[in-house]
C-alpha cells in the first residue's frame, strides 16, 4: 500500500503538551529552590519579590494551562500560546536579574526547543524569532536610556560594541539551536511514520501466514472430495438421457463446483505457492481476455461504460499469466461489486513505461472509508457482504512478490482508483 508521506507540519500529540507544561513546573521549582538557598545563604539581603511574584504567577498560569489540556481541544494553539508566555516570563527573569548582564537568557533556549519539537520546525524558527526580538529590544532599551533598571546596581554601562557582540552571540545560538531542534524534530517524526508503517505492515504479513495455514487445512479437507464430486456428475452429464431442465441443472452443479476450485485455488496461494513458469506475456492480452470472461458471464453488462487503452496499448512483461489474470480478475470483481447500479470502469496503462509497468484500475462506485483503507489488504477483511476477504491479499500478495506495490486512492461516494507499478525489467522472480 501507499505509504504515508513525511510531514515536516504533524499535528500536534496531545502528550507532548502536558509534558511541555509539566517541564515548566519542574524549571519553575527548581528556579524556585535555588531562590531560596540563596536567600537562606544571605540572611541579610531582602528578598527579590518580583522574582517570586513572577514564579507564583507562572504556576498559576501553568495551572490554567492544565485546564485547557483537560479540555482537550486546539493543542497546537495551547502549545503557541505556552512558547509565547514561557518567552515573556523568561524576558521578565532577565529584566530583572541584570538586564543584559544577566545570564539567565539561556532560559530562552528551553521555549526554542519546546517549539521545534512539539509543533514543528518552523515554529522552532519563530520562537527564535521572538526571542531575538525580545532579548535584543530589552537589551537596546536598557542601554539607550528607554527602559530604566531594575535595581541600581545594574545601571553598569558597557560599550555599544560589546552590547551588539553579546546580542548576536545570543541571537546565533537561538538560530542554530532551533535549525538543529527542526532537523532533529523532522527526522523523529520520519522515522516514527516508517515505524508505524512497519507496524501495519508486519500485522499484514501475519495475517497472511496465519491465512496460509487455514487455507492449507481447509483445501486439504475439501479439494479431493470436490474433484470426485465434479468427475462424476461428468459422467452422468455424458452418460446419462437427461431431459434439458435436467442438463441444466447438472451445468450449474459443475459451474458451482468449479467456483468453490477456484476459491480453494485462491487459498492454495497463501499456503502452498509452488513453483511457477515466468515467460514473455502482454498484460494487455491478459487484461482483455479477463474482461471477455466477466463479459461473457454477464457481470459486465450494459450498465458498466469501459474506457482506458486496455485493448491497445502494447505491454510486454516477463512473469506468468495465471498471476495476472488472478489480479486482474480480483480488482475488476471488487470495481464491479461497489458499483451495482452501473457506472464507469477504467482500465489503463499509464504510460511512458520506461522505468515501471503501471496499471490502472478504477472506478466511480460507492468509495472506500478511512477506517477499511486501513485493513484493505488484510485476509479475510472484506468491505462486502459476499465478500471473502481473500481477493485483494492476493494481488498485494502477487504484487510484493514482483517487487510492485499499490496505491489505492478512495473516498465514499468518490470511487476507487488502484494504481499497481511494477519494476520493468526482463525477468521477474516472484517468490516461492
């Protein structure tokens, strides 16, 4: 199946918001306890309120936050809105604890990388942003007279030189910690779409092999004695003076009985694929003789319009042609089955085919959801009453064994598209 693209923008996880907000707590008591050991280490000096007011008023904050979490709704605004007050708090910290001389603006780096990891990469950018923005107009203010000190000793004058140089040393390391943050962040979440990609894949393979071992015990059980079963209504059919009703009847007896084969084949597949005679064939013959047969049985009548260059396009190909007709056969059966009251049935071969072989089969049936894309080509999942379960594992079972995949495109109410691409190449060695 197709797989997910990478998104440098991935919705936000609701845990990593609580986990946000819980950091800050952690920050805030442990800027808090150091508060105190400095306050008990000199018993003598007052006690900096505005930096306790403003830790009291982060953790009533923090607790507001925490609501809105239980609320559950709009985490990316919840996780803008904790980056842009955790940098005016930390701004606030810096104003006053020495302004430019202060060095708690590494606190600035926490919120960058918050950012970054939590929403995406470009909001990592934005906070550095802001924080330049904030660090440098507080640092500009100070020294040009705009903004007064806090506290008299921290009205030292240094030169406009050296305030530019320590702003922009600030300024660079809030840059190049969030482009790191956002190649960190990407490359995390890259890696955890292919694990979960891995993971509904890996539950498909099992399925399969557990198929594989019904399909052999059950064809074990029913195979034989249906072929005696077939052999001998043969021969009444031949020996017998039957009347036409009763001629009729014995058709449908060996009609039935070839279907039931042909579903026991399909379960053969899984369990015992044997050995297969790969030669040069055109999937256009193939695909054409397939749409003859369900012709021919009436299962594309008048109400199904064909279109696609099925019947003229030339496509050479090297594997076998029981295979082919097994794919074709399924994908049109199940374009059929979401369309009963007729509609439009295309089937295509993409071109240029110079580097693959593409197949297309789609149609404007009834669609398929979300929630069955996911399980589409699992054994015995089937969106159909009648249906078996068994017809789209086994072309994703053929397909992976070209080394081909597919990709299906669906919607309800706006039918179904299955894109199959093969590797071109001279011979193709299924597996088994």
């Amino acid at each position: 199946m197709k797989a997910e693209r990478g998104r440098t923008d991935a919705p936000v996880e609701r845990r990593h918001v609580l986990l946000y907000n819980v950091y800050r707590v952690v920050v805030l008591t442990s800027l808090l306890a150091a508060a105190f050991i400095l306050q008990l280490s000199s018993p003598e000096a007052p006690p900096n309120l505005p930096f306790y007011h403003l830790v009291f008023g982060a953790y009533g904050f923090s607790a507001v936050l925490f609501a809105l979490y239980a609320g559950g709704r709009r985490l990316a605004g919840q996780a803008y809105l904790q980056v842009v007050f955790d940098l005016a708090l930390i701004t606030a910290f810096v104003y006053i604890s020495g302004g430019l001389a202060s060095s708690m603006y590494f606190l600035y780096l926490f919120p960058i990388i918050a950012a970054g990891l939590i929403v995406s990469g470009r909001a990592g950018f934005l906070a550095a942003a802001l924080s330049a923005i904030l660090y440098g107009g507080l640092a500009d203010g100070i020294h040009f007279g705009l903004i007064p000190v806090f506290r008299p000793e921290h009205a030292v004058r240094t030169s406009l030189g050296s305030m530019l140089v320590n702003i922009f040393i600030a300024w660079g390391v809030f840059f190049v910690i969030a482009a790191l943050v956002s190649r960190l962040a990407g490359g995390l979440r890259r890696t955890r779409q292919a694990l979960r990609a891995a993971e509904r894949e890996l539950l498909v393979r099992e399925r399969l092999a557990e198929a594989g071992r019904v399909s052999a015990s059950l064809a074990h059980e029913v195979r034989n004695p249906l072929a005696a079963i077939s052999g001998s209504v043969q021969v009444l059919k031949k020996e017998l003076a039957l009347t036409p009703e009763q001629r009729e009847l014995m058709g449908i007896v060996l009609k039935e009985s070839e279907r039931v084969s042909h579903s026991l084949e399909q379960f053969l597949d899984f369990a015992l694929p044997g050995k297969r005679v790969f030669s040069p064939i055109n999937l256009r013959d193939i695909l054409d003789e397939t749409v003859k047969i369900l012709q021919a049985g009436g299962e594309l009548n008048g109400r199904v319009e064909l279109h696609g260059n099925f019947r003229t396009a030339d496509v050479p190909y090297h594997g076998n042609a029981g295979q082919f007709k097994q794919v074709f056969w399924n994908l049109i059966k199940n374009a059929l089955k979401a369309m009963p009251e007729g509609g439009r049935l295309t089937l295509d071969f993409p071109g240029p085919r110079k580097k693959d072989v593409r197949v297309l089969v789609a149609d404007t049936g009834r669609g398929i959801s979300e929630e069955d894309q996911a399980h589409l080509f699992e054994p015995f999942f089937s969106g159909f009453e009648d249906g078996r379960g068994l017809g789209l594992s086994i072309v994703r079972k053929i397909v992976d064994d070209y080394d081909g995949r597919i990709e299906v495109r669906s919607g309800p109410g706006r039918g179904t598209e299955v894109l199959i691409t093969l590797p071109a190449r001279k011979e193709a060695r299924p597996a088994g």
